[in-house]
C-alpha cells in the first residue's frame, strides 16, 4: 500500500515525492543523529548568549543602587533550572551569616521575577541577579571570593562559559570552584561540541591516559572514560586561574587531586552536601501506607544497581508480599517503560517529582535503599535528605556514602538481590536504632555549618581549624 501511494504521487507530484522519500530517509537512516547532534549544538550555542535584556538592566540598576558589600559572589543556576544544583544553591546560601550575591543565568524575566520574590531569599542574606550583571557586581562590591558552581550536567553550561572569561577579566579577589561531581563528562560534552569536538579536546588533555583506548566507544560510554581516570574536570579547568577548589566529600577530593596532578592537596577543601531544614521546602505531604513502603529515589540507572534493588524486591515479597517499591526521581517513568515495569503489581513510579513531593516521599516510606556500583566521587543530595526525614537508608559502602558513618546501613557494592533482600527484610523488621548516629549527622552537617566553613576559610567568620589546610590560613 505504501509503494502504490508513492507511485500516485510521484505522478502527481514528482518534486514533492522525492522531497518525501529525503524526509523518511533522513529520519529512518544514519543522518538522523547527524541533525540531532545539530540540534543539541544549537541549543547548547544559545544557552551561552545574551539572555532576558530587561533582568540584566534591572539588575545592573539594583547594583548601582547599592550599599556596597563584601561578602562572597556565586555564580550557579536557580530554580526553576531543573537541575539539583539550582535546588542546592539555593537552600544552602540563605543561611551564610555573611552577605552573598547569587548570579544566575535568566532565560526570561518571569524566572528573574520569581527569584527576587522567592519567599525562601527573603529576609536572608543572599541577592539574586541576572548572570551578565555579573562585571558590574565585581565593580559595586567588594567580594572576597567568587564561587562558581559547577554540577554533572549541560544545565550548567552558562556558568562555566562566565568561569572561561575570567582567564581574560580575573576578579578583584580569590576566584574558586564548588565542584558537585568529579566526573564532569556530560558538562565537557557540550562545551567540546562548540568548540571543535570531543575527541580534539580529550586528545589534547589526556594524551598520558588515552593508549589503545577505542575513541569511538569511548565519547558514547563515560564509564570507559572513568575508568582511566578521565573525569572531564581537568579538560574544563586546565589553564583558568582558580585558587581553590572545593567539593563534598573525600572520595572527591582523592579523584579530582588523581585527576589533575599540577593541584596542591591544600588547594582543594572540602566540604559536604547539607542536610537542608524540611522548612526549606514546600512539603507535599504523602500519607503513609498500611503496608510496607520500601523507596529508591533519583534517576535509574544499572549505576545506581535498580535492576539489584527490583529483583531484591521480588525476592522480598516472599517474604512480605504486601511490600511496596516506590521508584522517584527524573527518568523514572521512562526508565519503568524501557524495562517493561509497567504491569508490575507492587511497584509505584513518580516520575520528576518536585522538590516539595519527592521530600513528601522520603518521609512517607519505611526505608530507602540508595545504591552505587563503584566510586565516583559524587555526593548524593537524596541520602542528607533521607536523613533529615529520620527515614532509614541502605548505601553501598563505597566513595562519599562512606561519610555518612553510623547514620545508615552499609552493604558492599555490587551486593547480590538475595543478600540485599535479606537487609531490606532486616531493616523493615526494626534493624539497629540509629536514630542517634542520625541526629548527630544532622546537627553537623547543616547549610549554617556549610556557609560557616566557606566563611572560616575566608576570614568572613571564626576559624574553623580542622577545615582550613596547615599553612594556608584564610588566604586560599
């Protein structure tokens, strides 16, 4: 049927027949990930341009205005980016006991609008501004540092592009970088695609690790990247003149020190992930099931072992039959149509809840099981946030989960579904209490106590000796 509609317009119309058979060819074949990879370019190209004129004139207006101040600058996304980064910005910076001025990229001024009257800044001590306002800010104030902030995603694309020009216009003081993943590859990517590829910009950055490497496969599989010690940061830092780096856990510190070799051990401090007060967040209230409730929260993937977490479930419910899985967090609803989890009787997926229903989620289930396969040095935002709801939390006893001590239950990585099962039923049966390891974690490690070590280690507030490096002081 197909074949004799072609031939009836072909002699109809035999310019429209071809242009017809180029469209399904184009979007059939090969070409087709050529116009998509096209498509990414330009819509990486246009994050890095000017945005909303009339939120960078508003801002340099309020910068004009005054008073001066001191304090630190942040360069980051703000919600509604959905990205954790802007979420964590944020929730963290309004509890600086010093003035902050946030600088974040406007794609329309409505964005700007909502983030000048966001109840959460009021009365705090942090201002919003647009992006591009940023030199006059440099020249209105009197900053001690300018903190970029830079996640594993290409959400974070402006801010890094506003990172390379300081090499040209370096700031009055200290310029640093929060770094919230080591492994930074879906960063690199875009910002190797507008400028000549990413196997140029892998070749000219890691000639020492790249042997025998098959390229290809490689620029499709970070994990093969990671795997030699290839994490992106180096490719996106090299040659920029940073004095500090700063990231949320050991397990990073130790990659990223691997990563670039030319970096001091003191220049890199580090910090942790918050745990962010419940009044931070517009809590969506889930009501609790009569049942068991086990939850597994942010994005699915055999990294994060879902498929280990879902078979450990099946297991369970010989058990427990009357278990319940719950699978939240961005991708889960198509994660859950890929592995044909659909008709699955015991299993509930949300996909990209907000922020105030996924903190709804975390308190509503018996216990969490948040899962790595191996180490990348990332920190989670889910376990704080499991913590803060006093809701149990299996991790893999691997990279910065290690941190979270007596406050959770450690399994091995690559934990087998039958011995994971067996912890889970454990767990749900009462387990050990470690109500007290958790709310001695909580107590220290909140955004105050987060602000308060930037602070210390730039003479902002009290010293905080045990996070400031021997010998460097409150100079970094």
């Amino acid at each position: 049927m197909k074949r004799a509609a072609m031939r009836m317009l072909d002699r109809a119309s035999p310019w429209l027949g071809q242009l017809l058979r180029d469209v399904y060819g184009t979007l059939r074949g090969a070409r087709m990930a050529e116009v998509l990879a096209e498509l990414q370019r330009l819509r990486h190209a246009a994050a890095i341009r000017p945005q909303d004129g009339t939120a960078l004139r508003h801002s340099l207006a309020r910068l004009a205005e005054g008073p001066r101040r001191g304090g630190i600058a942040v360069i980051s996304v703000m919600p509604p980016a959905e990205t954790g980064i802007a979420t964590f910005t944020r929730a963290s910076f309004r509890h600086a006991g010093y003035p902050v001025d946030i600088y974040a990229p406007c794609f329309s001024f409505e964005d700007y609008a909502d983030r000048l009257h966001d109840p959460a800044l009021k009365d705090s001590p942090a201002r919003v501004f647009a992006l591009q306002a940023l030199a006059m800010g440099r020249q209105a104030n009197d900053y001690a540092a300018e903190i970029y902030v830079l996640g594993n995603s290409d959400h974070n694309l402006p801010v890094y592009e506003a990172l390379r020009r300081s090499r040209d216009f370096p700031p009055a003081g200290r310029l640093w970088v929060h770094v919230h993943d080591p492994g930074l590859m879906h960063l690199l990517a875009p910002v190797a695609g507008l400028r000549g590829g990413l196997a140029p910009m892998l070749r000219a950055h890691y000639a020492d690790r790249l042997g025998g490497l098959d390229m290809a496969r490689a620029q499709q599989d970070p994990g093969l990247l990671a795997e030699r010690g290839i994490l992106g940061v180096r490719a996106l830092l090299d040659g920029l003149p940073i004095d500090r780096l700063l990231v949320n856990s050991a397990a990073a510190r130790e990659l990223l020190l691997a990563e670039m070799p030319s970096l001091r051990p003191e220049q890199v401090l580090q910090l942790f992930h918050p745990v962010f007060p419940e009044a931070d967040v517009a809590l969506t209230a889930a009501p609790r099931a009569g049942r068991p409730v086990i939850g597994s929260f942010g994005v699915p993937s055999p990294y994060k072992q879902t498929e280990v977490v879902l078979e450990a479930m099946a297991l369970l419910r010989q058990r427990m039959p009357e278990a319940v899985l719950l699978l939240a967090g961005y991708g889960a609803g198509d994660y859950a149509q890929r592995m044909g989890l659909d008709g699955l009787p015991y299993l509930r997926v949300v996909d990209a809840p907000s922020d105030g229903a996924l903190l709804g989620m975390m308190r509503s289930v018996d216990l969490a099981v948040q899962l790595r396969s191996g180490n990348r040095g990332e920190s989670s935002g889910v376990v704080p946030q499991l913590l803060g709801c006093g809701t149990p939390v299996v991790v893999s006893a691997t990279g910065s989960f290690l941190e979270f001590g007596d406050a959770v239950r450690a399994v091995p990585p690559g934990i087998t579904a039958e011995a994971l099962a067996a912890v889970m039923a454990e767990e749900i049966a009462g387990g050990a209490d470690r109500r007290e390891g958790i709310a001695r974690y909580v107590a220290t490690h909140g955004p105050e106590v987060f602000c308060a070590r930037i602070g210390a280690a730039l003479g902002l507030g009290p010293a905080m000796p045990e996070d400031v490096p021997a010998g460097l002081g409150a100079g970094g």
